[in-house]
C-alpha cells in the first residue's frame, strides 16, 4: 500500500510513513482495504476498509461519544455520530471530514459494538462531495464473519 502510496499518488513522506507504520501494526490483524482504482486518476482513491479491535468496556450507550472523540483526534472534522442498528446490533454511523494533502475527503464510519468486548468499524472514503448515494445501503449490509 505505501508503495502504491509512492507511485500512484505522489504522496508525501510523511503521508507514505504513517500507511508503513499503520500497516505494520495491523499486519497478521484482520483487515479489509477496498479501493476504487479507477479514481486514482484523480488524485483521490475512493476506498472501504475495515478493521476490528478490542472494545476495553465501553457501553453502548456510550459509543457514539467515544467514536466522536476518536475521530478528532484523528483530525475528524465536523464529526456528526448517530446512533444506529446493523445487524442486531448497536452500532453507530458517523460522518465527517478529514483533510489531506490532496483535499478534503469526506468519510462515513459504521461501528458495531460485537460480542466480546469487539467494535468494528467499516469506514468508506472519498473526495469531498462525492459520497456514494449507497452508503446507508451499504452500511446495513455489513455483517461479522
């Protein structure tokens, strides 16, 4: 993916280190990574990833305020959390915008609060004002495997 990183999108040192130093945390982890490689041209590749971590206790009726919190700190703007059903269970659906130096991205998070103490989270990207008109559509089809 850094190499992609490299080659495709010019990306910055700094933008290609951060994908090497996250991709060597979650390797051997669960993950999904989708990307539309038909928006690469553009200088923005539309994406859906997915990844499930340890939940460490947080209720959920508390869910939406920490996916809020999270999503700041990782320079989440306008973050908006609603709370949601997938699946049976409590989940939430948070949209909000990140900016890059490619642009601003626009990004919808659906997390799932599982059994045993799991949250995942499928998160889908793109350029600002290009959300898929299908996202709560595809949101309501995720499920655990």
């Amino acid at each position: 993916m850094a190499e992609q990183l490299k080659q495709k999108f010019q990306g910055t040192p700094s933008e290609v280190a951060i994908v090497e130093k996250g991709a060597a945390e979650l390797k051997g982890k669960k993950m999904l990574f989708i990307i539309d490689t038909h928006s690469i041209e553009s200088g923005f590749t539309k994406n859906i990833s997915g990844l499930c971590v340890p939940n460490d206790g947080a209720p959920a009726e508390a869910f939406g305020n920490i996916t809020k919190i999270q999503l700041a700190r990782i320079g989440g703007q306008n973050v908006q959390a609603d709370d949601v059903v997938i699946g049976g269970r409590p989940a939430v659906k948070a949209s909000y915008t990140l900016e890059s130096s490619k642009g601003s991205i626009d990004a919808v998070q659906f997390r799932i609060l599982m059994p045993g103490d799991v949250a995942c989270a499928v998160t889908i990207g793109t350029r600002r004002g290009e959300m898929l008109p299908e996202v709560d559509q595809i949101g309501g089809t995720i499920r655990p495997l």
